[in-house]
C-alpha cells in the first residue's frame, strides 16, 4: 500500500474523533466495572453502530474494545479487583506497587504499556497481514492444547513459595471448571441440581468474589489500601512520578515489544483471548527475567508484561474476521455482524477487492492508541488518589458495586449469591496461603482446555499421542517442558553460586 | 544474677493448622461429588474432572500427610487460629457478609436501587461509620448514580422492586428461573 494512501486513511481516522473518544470514555468505564465486557456493551449497543455509516460504526467499536482491555486493569492495580480476565495477571505485581504507595507509577505503567504495545501490534497487522492471516489454520485442536498446558503451568511459577499448596489451588480451580454440561454430549455434571450451572461456572462471580470481595474482607483490616508507611509517599506524588512511570516503560521497552506480539498471536487464534495472552505473557516475562523473584513483589515489569499483551490481542482478533470471516470471539462475531449487515464481503477476497477499507479499520485502531496514549496518562495522577480513601467508604462501595455488577453477565441473582460464596472461598484462601489468583487460572482454562483436549481426541479417534502428532505442536510441548524445569535449573545453579561464594567467603 | 545457659529452654510455638484443612476438604468434597454425580455418563464426558479429581485428591492426601506430621512432631496444632476468633475485624466482616445476604435475598421485594442504598449504610455502619449525613449522602448519591447507570440507560433486568411495581420473584425475567418453570 501506498504511502500517500496511509497518509490518507490517517487523516481519515483522526476526523472520526468524534466517535473514537465517547467509545473510549465508555470502554475506559465499561473496563473498570467487572461484569461489564467490552463484547456485553457492544451488543447492547448494536443498534447504534447498525445505524451509524460502516467507518464511524468501526471506529466506535474499536474505540470501545481497545480501551476496555486498558480499563481492566485500573482496577486491578488500585484495589486487586481486575475489571476484565485479561487485568487478571495484572494485579500480581500492579496492586503491590499500589500497597507501596506506586500507585501512580503502575497505573502509568498499566497506560503505557496498553497503549505502545496496541500501537507496535496494529503497525504489524498492518505490515503484515496477509502472513498473519495464515497463523490461525496453523493452530488446531492439538496446537491449541498446548497453549493452554502453557497458560496452566503459571499455576506452578505462582505458587513457587508453598507448590504444593499452590498446585492444589490450581486442581481446585480446574475441578470448579468441569461443573457443566460437557462439551461434547451436553450432559451435565457436578451442577448440584442448579440449573444456572448448566453453562458452568460463569467467570464474572467466580473473578469478583474470588479478587474483590475477598480482597474487600482482607482490607478492613487498614484504614486505607496504602500502608500506613508508604502513606506520606503517596500522598506527595507528583507529576515527576508519572515521568517516572514513563521512564519505567521506556526501560523496559523490549518487554512491551515481545509481550504485545505475544497478545497478536493469541488473538488470532480462536477461542484463546485476553486472559490466556495476558497470563502467557507475564509467564513468559518472569522465566526470562533475570530477576524472577522480584516478580509477584511490585515489579514494573508484571505490570507492562500482561498490559502489552491484552492490548495486543485487539488488533489479533479481527484478523480471522477480515482474512477468513470467521470470528474467533464474541467481539469478532458482533464486528462481523456490523460489517456484514453493511455488505462488507468478508474472506480472502477482502484484501483484493477492498483492501483499503480493511487498512483504514487498522489506521482507526492506530488513532484510537493515540488518543489513548495523549489523553489517558494525565489521568494516572488523579485515579492513584482513589486509594487514599479510607476503608470505611470504600469497602461498602466496592461490595455493594460488585454484587449488582456479579448480575450484569448474565442478569441472574444466583450469580450474586454465587459471586459472595466465591468471596468466602477466596477469603480463607488468603488467609490460609492458597493462591487465589492459581484457582482463578484453573476456573478460566480448565473448560478450554477440556474444549480442545476432547476435540483432539475425536480427531485422533480416542488416541492420546494425537497430542503429539504435530510439529508445531511438539515444539510447543518442549517450550512447556522448557518453562517448568528452567525456574528450576536456574535455582540450583543459584544455589551453587551462593555456597561458593559462601565458602570463598570462609576460606 | 541468673545465668542465661541454665535457663529453662522456651516451650515451642505450636502453629495452628487447622484452617489450612479447609480448602483441600472443600476441593476433595467437590472431587468426590463430581465422581458420584458423573458415573453413568459416558467416557468422554467425565474423563478430565475424573483426572482433575484424581489427581487433586493425590495432592491433597499429600497435603495431609505433610500436616499430620507437623502435627506430631508438636511443630503444629490444630487450631483454626484468628480466622473465625470474635475479634472486631471478624465481627465486621460476618456483619458485611450477613447485609450481602439479606440484599441477595430479598432484592426482588425491595429492589436493587433501594436495596443498594440500605445495604450501603448498613456496610458503612458495620465498619464504624455514625454520621447519619455521611452516612445517607455517600448511600444516596450512589443508589441514584447505580440507577440511572444501569436501569435507565442501560435498561438491565436489575428487579425493580415493589417500590416500582414489581411484585416477587414470580414477576421478573430471570431466565434460570424461567427455565425451571418449563
């Protein structure tokens, strides 16, 4: 493509401000508010965009998509109570920088990361989307198994300081994962009788009672989320601290680039989205690490890692809607719907017949982190103040705001009942040393994995090595193996280096 | 003056265990109802909560085993330790968990906007606060803004209450209990 043609389509772009902010006011808010998906908002909002001309209707989307994965984490970082599956792995290191009094700092980190690593991964789509078009087919059944064996083996790298107590946790959460019917026949199992479990366990409750109203009974205990030391910290933050944040991000500028590609890839596969990215992501970003015990601390990184990746899988997800026609998620299939009541031809032939129309969708994205990157930082100094208020207001606000938004997925009062049992769970989880955080992954995967693992089974006619019938796939099977003996090795030979300096030190 | 060598050695401190218990039993109860609930399917689909299952209770029994040595050894007790003791903290957070039920449970008579303005105050009175200004203003301005949000704007099937003309459970939309009528 031409570059007076990109040149034309931005310019295009930057006139749809007029729909990119109110969509990036809602998703900014749709983010924050768990139970409030991006993918729920676009659907109540369908007649809208059905309305609207194709571009403004796009661009509204994308707006709103792109900045709800962003949302999601503002409350993750300041009160542990991740807003959307993806900020999940953002609250390992983003709420501990908050309970230093780095609230503002991680928020910028939280901004930043979103922002440079949707801005890097639409640059990509855009540069290559033919090739990226063709991951997908790549990436079956068996493929997918393993991606998600990958996303399960965080549960081992989280509970490194009790393993034991932490891989029980993460059976646990696997185990919640297999109430249902069953992917293949539709029967139900383990639901007690209840028929709101037939779907299985809906994730929203199970994420807000397990992060924020456990969280909630947890933080009673202080007068406010800060502790008490870190307080006058907090307080003085400046607008040197959002520089501060920035410089973070600059320094850790490669995580933002690979985590971000990371987010790409996974977006384009089916079914995976946000949460899986986000948790390979920051998996990945500590077994690289040269500081992995930092991790789960505060560390600037853990913050950018899952950031740069859920931010990523947006510009992922629509490209099996422009190159194949195929949604790979609920966010995908309505912006198939909008694209196709406007008879946009989706397939192979899109790229052929109306190619600028599908970069000047990209070019809209590209605005839209923009935009975000301009306009969201300065907030990051007035949102850290939300943390200085005590836990008196705050506590009531946040039960209360949860439990109507425990109803909002799928406007079922059980939900509500079922997010506060959820909350007990995950309070005597806390208060025992089981990772909430382990049992979540087991809750969120276990029922993909089983999706892909019974498909993959059919295929290979009940044969269990179909597992391991593909290239692709027994590559990905040595990066597992890889990922769970290298913390490992790497400890031992820490261990090794220690006691000899240890010796040198008596000799 | 004493000499500290003959002193009598302090009695080791027991750490209670007890609560730890709590997780893996709730984990291995859900494991073995899965196993009952799921024996005449097929296969197929109750093969990986049968493995899942399995292999928890592994763990778990593990977990056990680890306990009840630390229990004999005299390193361990099996005392629940502060997490259900009658201290303040404990006492307000049943008080909060006992307002979340009785909001859940009777949110089709009072409805959610009301409801959420009773429950506010009575969370904000648990955690101490008194000033009845402080305490109507922060749970009305919240109550409206939740309202108009969601119900006007949004149109959520959020019940209404009888307050807006909504008589039980029976009146509203709930899918689930829709579908149990059928």
């Amino acid at each position: 493509m031409k570059d007076g043609i990109l040149l034309e389509l931005f310019v295009r772009s930057l006139g749809l401000w007029w729909v990119i902010l109110p969509g990036m006011l809602l998703g900014t808010i749709v983010g924050i508010l768990p139970g409030f998906s991006a993918q729920n908002t676009l659907i109540i909002l369908l007649p809208l965009t059905l309305y609207m001309d194709i571009n403004s209707g796009m661009a509204f989307m994308i707006a709103l998509y792109c900045t709800t994965q962003l949302g999601g984490g503002i409350p993750a970082i300041l009160f542990n109570m991740p807003g959307e599956g993806g900020a999940v792995a953002t609250t390992l290191d983003g709420y501990p920088m908050t309970k230093k009094g780095q609230a503002q700092q991680a928020l910028v980190l939280c901004f930043s990361a979103s922002a440079f690593g949707g801005l890097i991964t639409t640059a990509l789509t855009m540069a290559t989307l033919p090739f990226l078009a063709k991951i997908g087919l790549y990436f079956r059944s068996v493929e997918m198994v393993v991606v998600i064996v990958f996303g399960l083996t965080l549960i081992a790298a989280i509970a490194a300081q009790d393993m034991l107590k932490g891989i029980i946790a993460g059976f646990f959460g696997l185990m919640i994962g297999t109430i249902g019917v069953d992917p293949v026949f539709g029967t139900p199992r383990a639901t007690f009788g209840l028929l709101e479990l037939y779907d299985g366990v809906p994730l929203i409750p199970a994420l807000i009672g397990l992060f924020a109203i456990s969280e909630a009974f947890a933080m009673l205990e202080s007068e406010t989320i800060v502790r008490s030391e870190h307080m006058t910290q907090a307080k003085s933050a400046r607008w040197s601290d959002t520089l501060e944040g920035l410089w973070m991000t600059g320094r850790y500028w490669w995580q933002t680039v690979w985590t971000s590609i990371i987010g790409l890839i996974i977006g384009i596969l089916p079914g995976a989205g946000s949460t899986v990215a986000a948790f390979l992501a920051y998996h990945y970003s500590k077994l690289l690490s040269k500081t992995p015990e930092l991790y789960g601390t505060g560390h600037p990184p853990g913050v950018i890692a899952p950031e740069s990746a859920n931010n990523g899988v947006t510009s992922g997800t629509l490209v099996p809607v422009f190159a194949l026609g195929i949604p790979g998620g609920t966010t995908g299939a309505i912006m198939t719907i909008v694209l196709t009541y406007h008879g946009i031809v989706l397939g192979p032939r899109l790229f052929i017949d109306n190619a600028q129309f599908v970069y000047g969708v990209y070019m809209q994205m590209l605005v839209c982190y923009i935009f975000m990157a301009l306009m969201i930082l300065p907030l990051a100094r007035y949102m850290s103040r939300v943390v200085w208020i005590p836990t008196r207001f705050l506590v009531p606000l946040i039960l209360s705001l949860v439990t109507i938004a425990a109803f909002s997925e799928r406007e079922y009062v059980f939900d509500m009942g079922l997010a506060l049992g959820f909350g007990v769970i995950g309070y005597i989880a806390r208060k025992t040393g089981y990772e909430v955080t382990a049992i979540l992954i087991g809750v969120l995967m276990g029922p993909l994995f089983e999706q892909y693992f019974l498909r993959a089974l059919r295929v290979g006619q009940g044969d269990p090595m179909i597992l391991f019938s593909s290239n692709l796939g027994n590559v990905l099977w040595v990066m597992v193996v890889a990922a769970l003996v290298l913390p490992y090795i790497r400890s031992r030979s820490q261990q090794g280096v220690l006691a000899q300096t240890q010796r040198a030190g008596h000799e | 003056m004493s000499n500290p060598d003959s002193a009598p050695p302090e009695p080791q401190v027991r750490v209670p265990i007890g609560a730890d218990f709590i997780i893996p039993l709730l984990a291995c109860g859900l494991a073995v109802y899965y196993f009952i609930s799921t024996t005449e399917l097929v296969w197929e689909a109750r093969a990986t909560g049968t493995v899942i299952g399995l292999v928890l209770i592994a763990l778990c029994i593990a977990l056990f085993v680890k306990f009840g040595l630390r229990i004999a050894s005299g390193q361990a007790s099996l005392g629940i330790g502060d997490l259900f003791r009658n201290d303040e903290f404990n006492r307000q957070r049943f008080g909060l968990m006992a307002m979340m039920t009785l909001y859940i449970v009777t949110i089709y008579w009072v409805g959610a906007t009301v409801g959420l303005f009773f429950l506010l105050v009575g969370c904000m009175w648990v955690l101490g606060v008194r000033s009845i200004r402080t305490l109507v203003g922060v749970a009305l301005i919240s109550a409206v803004l939740v309202h108009l949000a969601l119900i006007t704007l949004l149109d959520s099937k959020l019940p209404r209450g009888l307050l807006f003309g909504q008589s039980g459970p029976a009146a509203t939309e709930e899918p689930a209990k829709a579908g149990k009528k059928r």
